[in-house]
C-alpha cells in the first residue's frame, strides 16, 4: 500500500491521521529508540522528517536510523533539495502556494524530481499555505514567502480549492514552527468545506484540545513538532494521538 493510501485508510478508520514532525537538529539518534517506543504506543500514524533550516550532515543516516527502531511510516518534510533521502518512505512534493516566489511554486521541483525518481521513495504533492502566525516564522523567511493572513480564511479557501484543481493530493495550512498562534479554527473550517482531499494542519498547536478542535473543524491530518522537542512532553503524545482519533476519542 502507498503511503498516501495509507493515510486514507487512518483517516477512514480512526476519523483523522496524527504526524510528528521531527527536526533531525533538534532530536539527537541516542534518544529515537526512546521516542519512537512513545510514538508506537500512543498509535501515531507517521512522521514528518526535515526543517526549512536543516544542518544535520547525514539526514539520509538518520533516517536510516529511524526505519530500523519503528515500523511507523517516515515522509519527508523537505525544505531543500538536499533533504531528498532514498531511505525514507515518500515525500511530501510541496509547492508553496501561498506566496509567489517561483522558486517555491516550481524551480525547486524541476530539479528536486529527477532526484526522487532516482530514489524511488513516493511523491505526494502537496499545496503547503503559510499562514499568519503573530511572528515571522524560519519557513516564512527562509522561502520569502508571505503568509496569508489569518483573518482572511476566504483567501485560504480559494488557494486550496486552486490547488485541488492543479492535481494536488493535500492541502497543508502551516502556521511555521514555533508560532505564537495556531491556525484560526475558523479558517481550517472553511477550508475543509471549499476541498474533497485531505486537510493538514500544523503549526502552534501545544495541546491535545486545540489537537481536537482542529479535527472538529475539518483537519484531517494533524501535525506536531517543538511541543515533543522537549523530553518532558513525551507523556502527552498518546493524550494528543486520542483527541486527533476522533473514532476512538471521548474528547470530542
């Protein structure tokens, strides 16, 4: 089954998909085993590797490293081209469509593709929207992206039915990591409304009720990254992995 098929099928059967995303930089190797055997048992359903700014020197090692702890499907996050490793699962093919840097729409992909065909890991396009935070992000100013902002949901809407009209398999609204806010509750509604394929969110999201609402709003695939940064979060993955599966959640 491909990864992408994959995440229906968690969608299907458990009402959302929960990711973590891991920045390589910021989780060191001696402390996967540890994180992973967390990850397993609170039922998370992937992880997201990579980082709009990524100076480990062997993301391919690690993630490497990473397939032989868990059996947990790994899909690159990239922000560069370098982050395009043959040890993962699939990549997310991701065009920023919330900006009108070229680079990120297209450039970027034309030199990327060759690449992943060569690795044989599976593409998954995917429509990535910056969204207004209360504070510029890495992702916003490493892509010169401007980020739509957050209290215009009808724009969100439009670039996402856009994006489902160019082919796209997802739509992701990101509000960058380490945000202030979290993508308005309002705007992932509106959304999920205006698209048939599934929904991403991610960004500012620090704990399971906010996890939860997203899902109650139209998220389909829910994303976390700093919170489980630090050591002392790790408790709540599973408390995070029951509020996004809203099948067998009593939260919402």
């Amino acid at each position: 089954m491909s990864i992408y098929n994959h995440l229906l099928t968690v969608i299907g059967k458990r009402g959302a998909a929960y990711l973590i995303l891991i920045d390589p930089d910021k989780l060191h190797e001696d402390k996967l085993a540890a994180f992973t055997a967390q990850c397993e048992a609170a039922g998370v359903d992937g992880f997201l590797i990579g980082g709009s700014l990524l100076i480990h020197d062997n993301v391919e090692g690690y993630v490497r490293k990473l397939k032989e702890l868990t059996g947990i499907p790994v899909i690159i996050f990239p922000g560069a081209i370098n982050q395009v490793v043959k040890t993962a699962d699939a990549l997310l093919y991701i065009s920023i469509i919330s900006g009108r840097n070229a680079e990120h729409l297209i450039g970027k992909h034309v030199i990327a593709a060759p690449l992943i065909k060569m690795s044989g890991i599976e593409p998954i396009s995917c429509g990535y929207m910056l969204i207004e935070s209360g504070v510029r992000t890495t992702a916003e100013y490493i892509s010169g992206s401007m980020p739509i902002p957050r209290r215009k949901p009808e724009i969100a809407a439009a670039t996402a039915l856009a994006a489902e009209y160019m082919g796209m398999k997802l739509v992701y609204l990101e509000a960058g990591s380490g945000a202030d806010n979290h993508v308005p509750f309002e705007m992932v509604q509106m959304v999920s409304k205006m698209i048939t394929v599934p929904l991403i969110v991610g960004g500012g999201i620090r704990n399971a009720a906010t996890a939860a609402e997203m899902v109650k709003a139209g998220a389909k695939i829910v994303v976390t990254g700093n919170h489980f940064e630090n050591e002392e979060n790790w408790q709540l993955i599973k408390e995070f992995s029951a509020a996004v599966h809203t099948k067998e959640s009593i939260i919402i």
